[in-house]
C-alpha cells in the first residue's frame, strides 16, 4: 500500500520507536510485514534522529540532497518518515503541472490573439468613425473648424468652410483664425477671445468672414472651448446669415412701409394676435385716444366693457375651414364710452413670422349716423304728419256732415220741450238729449280743432287729479266687475295744460281697448308721476322733448301688443 502512495523518486519508511523498520517503500525496493529485522540506523544513518525531532511539522527538513517529513502513527509507536529527492520534487512538480501550463499557455495565447482581432476592429471602426465624422463634417451646410486655442491655428476645417472661404484645405490648415475674422483681427484680441471662451465655456456672435477674393460676408458664429489630455481646442460653427440679414433689411423695409400707411390711415387700425388677443400694433390715431395700449389684450383695452374675449369677435370669420384667410369682414360698432360708431373691416394677414394675425380698420361714422338718424326721425314725422293730414281730412268732413245731423236734432228736441208742456217726465227726457248733443258740439269742436291741427285752442290750465277721478268714474260701469281698476295719484296734484275733452277721450279709448286685451278680466292700473326730459324723441310726433313733463301711464295685465301691429300705430 505504501508504494502505491509515492511519487517516483520518493522513499517511504514506517518505523517503530526502537528503530526497526516495519515496511519500506523505494523505487528498488519494497518490504511489508517481513520476519527480518531491519534498522533505519543501518538503511540511513541519522534519517530517525532528524525525523523524530521534526515530527508531525508541516515544513519538509532538508537532509542530505532530499527532504524529509515525519508523521505519528499508532497512537506514537510508529513513524512514518517520507523522504523526497529534490530533483523527483521538480520532476514530479512539473510533471503534475504541465497539463496547467499547457492549458494556460493555450488560454492565454487564445486571449493574445483575441485582443489583437480586437483591437484591429477597433482600429478598423475608429478608421470608418473618422472617415463618417469627415463625411458628415464636409457634407454639413454649416461651416466647422477646430482651432488651436493657444496659437489661433486651424487644425481641421470641412469642405463648406472651404468652399464658403475660396481657400482649399491644405492652404487654411496653415493659416490663423484671426486672418479670416475682421471682429478677432490680431492675436491679441484672439487671446481675449479664448479667455472669454474659457470662461463662459460658448460664446454665440455675429463676425464678418474674409474671403480669398478679399471680400467679407456676414457670418453667425459659435464658438465651444474643449480640452484632450493638456491640450485646449476651439470648435467652431460658422453659419453664413448674409441671405438672411438681407431678408432681415428687406422686412424692415416693408414692415416700415406697413405701418407708414397704417400710421397715415384717417381710422383706428390696430393688428392682434388671433389666439393670444395680445396688441401688436396700434396707430397714431388709437395711441391718442386710448394711450399706448400696445401689448395689451384688445378686450381690454379697445372694448373695456368686456370681461373676457368680445362675444362679437371676428376671428371665425377671417379664416375658412382650411385655415386660410377669407375676404375682409365688414360690420359696425358703437362705442358706449363716447357714444360713437364705427364701420369696421377686418381681415387676416400673415404677421412676420409666419402666424397669422387681425388686422382692424375702424372708421369714425358717428356723424353719418347722426345723419342717418335724423333723416330717419323726420322721414317719420313726415310720415306721421302725412298720416295725421289725411285723418285730419277726413274727420274734419265727417265733422262737418255729424254737426249739421247734430243741429237737427238739438233743433227738434227745443221745439219739443216747447211743446211738452206740463209733462215732466218727458221735459227729463228732452234735456238728457240736450246734454248729450251739448257732449256731441265738444267732440265736434274737438274733431274739427284736430282737422285744422290746432291743438292748443282748447287746452286750458286744470288740476290732473280731479280729472282723473272724473275719467274712472265713468269707466267703472263701462268696464266689467272682473276688471280691477287701480290707481297711483303722487300726493299733491300737478297743474297741467292740456284740453279736459281730448284728455278724457284719449283716456277713455285706452281704457276700453285694455278691457278688450284682458278677457276675461284682469288689472288695469293709471298711473301718475313727474318726468324731466333732455331731447329725447317722441314716439308719436318725433319732435324732441325736453323741459318737466307729467306722465300718465295707462298699464294692464293683457299680453301686449305685437311688434307687427305696433308700427302701424
């Protein structure tokens, strides 16, 4: 079993404490349980004093050219003494690790050759990245360049810089940047330049670029500090604007005339923005009005009475379901502040940069309207006078032809009572005729008064109460019992001009045609109170009135009267 349990070159003794040997184990020779006694002393002198003075330690002892280790066994009565050639340690060490070697030679070979195809695709894709990077670089509309930040020198340019400058690559790579910049025109504004850029990090501006042709242009410029390792860069994008300044000038230009024209308009012109409801512009004509309002919202300002966005604007009128602007819309405002009119054109325009916008002109017609006004108030009083001519005509012949039938029976009812004699009853008879033709000759006279138009002939200064009461005494049995009849007299009674006849027929033919508008019944109020006027149009003659006047107000509770039927009134 020992020799089963070495390494070649290895010799196994197990020995007891008297020194014999029990078994051994070498490459020549093996002993197991044998009746012969051996002695280590003889096998190998001195091995057992070394081997029991370092038994059991973890470290080999070095002993003549091998080296020893020693265990117990048996509870310490045999020793098992293991002694190794040095060359058969080597020996079996490699022999052990060779196949550890081999593999990590393999292993670290594969990963040799694995890092070298790595880093030669990498190479291969930092080659194709620059080469895209250029592509990109010299396909780009804007003009690139990177700058050495201490010297000004141009390290790379792309084709566009190139081609904007009149300079070919090789020829800018060894100029500075401060030969194509008139704004950085010497290395010592270019040093305050990258001091600047070092401490902001970018700078945006605008420079004038030099050509090869000795012209300049007008660039946009942006410039961005960098740092590899220790070595400081300026990138920078360059962007010709001078297309774009013209356009810029050429805006200015018109936008001037714009509001040149809007500032020389007799009108109120303003332009809003149609979403935000913000001022863009005002004239002249506005500013001196309402101030300088420009910023604000027009609701607020131009119509203040509003609280919110006007109910009447016009912004879904300017633009059609495309959203394309439409004619101008045309309509009519009145300004209840000052009491004036305007006729309005609004339309959409596109503003300058690209929206579109309302554009308002607003016309002062206050006195057109005036005009208009008063044209329409005389056309009906002419109208009116007209009417009242030609019933003031025909009631003026019926007055006539009803005053000769009147005298007639006035005439026979006197010869009567003369004829009556003692009979009462008929004599009571006869003067109830009488008083109803003398009733007959006021309203004749009254027709006849309104024929020739003269109106005041028969009015007469009188206390309005008392007349009043006079009337709803006689309009109570006229008036049926499901009709309730009210008044509203002011505590003392004003004096009034007016002809009691006409004032108690006006309101007699009121009251009857309430009745009529109430059936089956209802409330029927009178009532009277002072009023003061200040021009305001009468709706019957259409003169102005003004001055103290009182107003008797006949109201029932029937449903009124059509708008239809009320101009024929």
């Amino acid at each position: 079993s020992l020799q089963g349990d070495r390494f070649p070159g290895d010799r196994l003794f197990l020995v007891n404490d008297k020194r014999d040997v029990i078994a051994m184990a070498a490459d020549s020779h093996v002993l197991e349980d044998s009746s012969e006694k051996l002695s280590l002393s003889d096998v190998r002198p001195g091995l057992f004093e070394l081997a029991r003075a370092h038994v059991d330690e973890p470290v080999p002892v070095p002993f003549e050219r091998s080296k020893v280790v020693a265990f117990d066994a048996i509870a310490g009565n045999w020793m098992l003494i293991v002694e190794r050639s040095n060359w058969h340690v080597y020996r079996a060490a490699g022999l052990a690790t060779l196949p550890l070697i081999a593999f990590l030679v393999i292993i670290f070979g594969m990963l040799a050759l694995y890092l070298k195809r790595k880093e030669r695709e990498e190479q291969i894709a930092s080659e194709r990245s620059v080469r895209r990077f250029r592509s990109l670089l010299d396909v780009s509309t804007d003009m690139i360049a990177v700058i050495d930040a201490s010297s000004g020198r141009f390290l790379d340019v792309n084709r566009t810089l190139c081609e904007f400058s009149g300079f070919d690559r090789p020829e800018l790579l060894t100029r500075y940047a401060y030969d194509l910049s008139t704004e950085f025109n010497s290395a010592e504004k270019w040093r305050d330049a990258v001091q600047e850029l070092r401490e902001q990090g970018r700078v945006f501006q605008e420079d004038r670029c030099r050509r090869a042709d000795g012209s300049a242009s007008i660039v946009e410029l942006s410039a961005h500090h960098a740092r590899e390792d220790d070595r400081e860069y300026i990138v920078v994008i360059l962007r010709d604007i001078a297309g774009r300044k013209r356009a810029e000038e050429a805006l200015r230009k018109a936008n001037l005339r714009f509001t040149s024209l809007l500032d020389g308009i007799d009108a109120r012109v303003y332009v809003a923005d149609m979403r935000s409801y913000e001022l863009l512009y005002v004239n002249p004509t506005i500013e001196a009005t309402l101030g300088d309002i420009a910023g604000r919202k027009c609701w607020e300002s131009i119509y203040p009475e509003q609280k919110g966005p006007c109910d009447f604007c016009t912004n879904d009128e300017l633009l059609d379901g495309r959203g394309e602007p439409t004619d101008a819309f045309v309509w009519e405002y009145q300004d209840p502040r000052r009491d004036t009119f305007f006729s309005c054109a609004d339309r959409a325009i596109p503003w300058d940069d690209g929206r579109y916008v309302r554009l308002s002109l607003a016309y002062d017609i206050t006195e057109r309207k005036r005009e208009e006004m008063e044209r329409k108030r005389l056309e009906r009083r002419l109208q009116q006078t007209q009417k009242l001519e030609a019933i003031g005509q025909l009631t003026g012949g019926i007055a006539h032809d009803f005053n000769n039938i009147l005298v007639s029976v006035t005439g026979f009812a006197e010869l009567a009572r003369a004829e009556a004699g003692g009979n009462v009853k008929l004599k009571e008879y006869l003067d109830q005729i009488s008083k109803a033709g003398q009733r007959a000759r006021n309203l004749i006279r009254q027709l006849l008064v309104y024929s020739r138009g003269d109106t005041d002939a028969t009015a007469a200064v009188v206390d309005l109460v008392p007349q009043l009461d006079e009337v709803l005494s006689m309009l109570r049995p006229m008036l049926s019992t499901r009709v309730e009849i009210k008044n509203d007299w002011p505590a003392s009674s004003p004096m009034v001009r007016v002809d009691p006849v006409h004032l108690q027929q006006l309101l007699m033919n009121l009251s009857i045609n309430a009745r009529d508008a109430m059936l089956p019944g209802g409330a029927l109020t009178i009532s009277v109170r002072r009023q003061s006027f200040h021009g305001e149009e009468c709706q019957i003659c259409h003169d102005r009135v003004q001055g103290e006047w009182v107003c008797i107000r006949v109201q029932d509770s029937g449903t009124g009267i059509s708008p239809v039927s009320y101009t024929h009134l």
